[in-house]
C-alpha cells in the first residue's frame, strides 16, 4: 500500500481534517487524523494493518507478539497482529504510567513489535516500549500506521510507518498568525477519563 493509498483510506473515511486542532502531545497543528473514523470500519482497518503488517514482516521478520498502548492503540494493534498471526496485549494507564495488566505478559523468547495508530512526538510510544523492557521477550522494533513527525520522532527502537507526514506542530505561544486566528479544537482522547 502506498502513502497516497493509506491517506486515501483516511480521507475516504473523512478522517483527515483541517482546522485548529490541539493534539493529545499537547501541540498545536492545522491538521488532525481522526483514526477512530477508520477504525470504525473493519474492512478498512484490515486493509490498513494487513499491509503494515507486511511492513513489520519485511523489516523485523517473523513476530510472535503485538504490544499496544490503550486506547488508541489496541484495535491497530490487534488487526495487525491477526495479520501476522502473532498474539496481542496491551498496556494502559495506571498512576500515569503505562503497565501490562489483566494478567497479560510477554514469554521470554517472543519476538515483540509495538503497534501505534498514530506517532506525533513518540512521547506515548516510548512510554509504551519502557513499560514492558523488563518484559523477557525480545523488542525488534515499533510500528504505525502514520508518523506524522516526519520521521524524526525518536522511540529508541526502529520504526516503521504505512506513512509518514511532516506535518508542522507548534507550541500554544508560538502559533503560526493563520492557526492562531482560528478556534482551537481539542479531539484527542487522553484527558478522557482523568487520563494525563
């Protein structure tokens, strides 16, 4: 699947919106990914993680075990882990840090990915990967379906993406005059619940 495919799939969905938009990272940018408008629709998201997953196999070979930060993070994570015929757990937040709970725990000699729906700055990515580096399984390396930092989003583990977009984020203070001008709109879910 190529990049323009992959954003088609969001666009098709109606899920690549343009506005102001402050992000789950806590930055400012005039371009949101609604996943959760893609995750709503099981053939698309199979499309979608069937060929991240061919992403995963080329790169980091065969994968025993998809680890995925909740919320976002799971229904990605469990399709692509369909696709590659691998287990799936989750972490999530408990005292603000990422855990593995509900009695899930990755087997010493499992080839582990981690599996993101959408990387900005890495910040949920990572704390995702050092929560389960005491795990005995090995991390070959992270995944998503978009990285919108461009690349440069830094996880200490490879990374690949279906596609990557350097989309501008900026600080509250330091908005471009165009941003600035339109009404800020928060649509990311980690203030949900009490979440930080």
């Amino acid at each position: 699947m190529t990049q323009d495919e992959v954003l088609a799939e969001f666009r098709a969905a109606g899920a690549l919106l343009e506005g102001h938009f402050i992000l789950t990272s806590g930055r400012h940018s005039a371009v949101y990914l609604q996943k959760n408008l893609v995750f709503m629709d099981p053939p698309r998201t199979e499309r979608l993680c069937r060929a991240l997953a061919e992403r995963i196999r080329a790169a980091y070979g065969p994968i025993d075990m998809v680890v995925s930060p909740a919320v976002g993070g799971i229904v990605p994570g469990y399709e692509t882990a369909r696709a590659l015929g691998a287990k799936t757990v989750f972490v999530e937040r408990e005292n603000g840090q990422f855990q593995l709970r509900r009695g899930f725990a990755i087997p010493k000699g499992a080839r582990v990915v981690m599996v993101e729906d959408i990387i900005t700055t890495g910040l949920s990515s990572r704390e995702c990967l050092a929560s389960i580096a005491d795990q005995p399984g090995e991390i070959v390396g992270a995944a998503c379906l978009i990285d919108r930092s461009g690349g440069k989003a830094e996880l200490g583990k490879p990374l690949v993406a279906l596609a990557t977009l350097d989309i501008p984020t900026f600080e509250a203070d330091k908005l471009p005059p165009e941003l600035a001008g339109l009404p800020a709109v928060k649509p990311g879910s980690r203030a949900l619940a009490g979440q930080a």
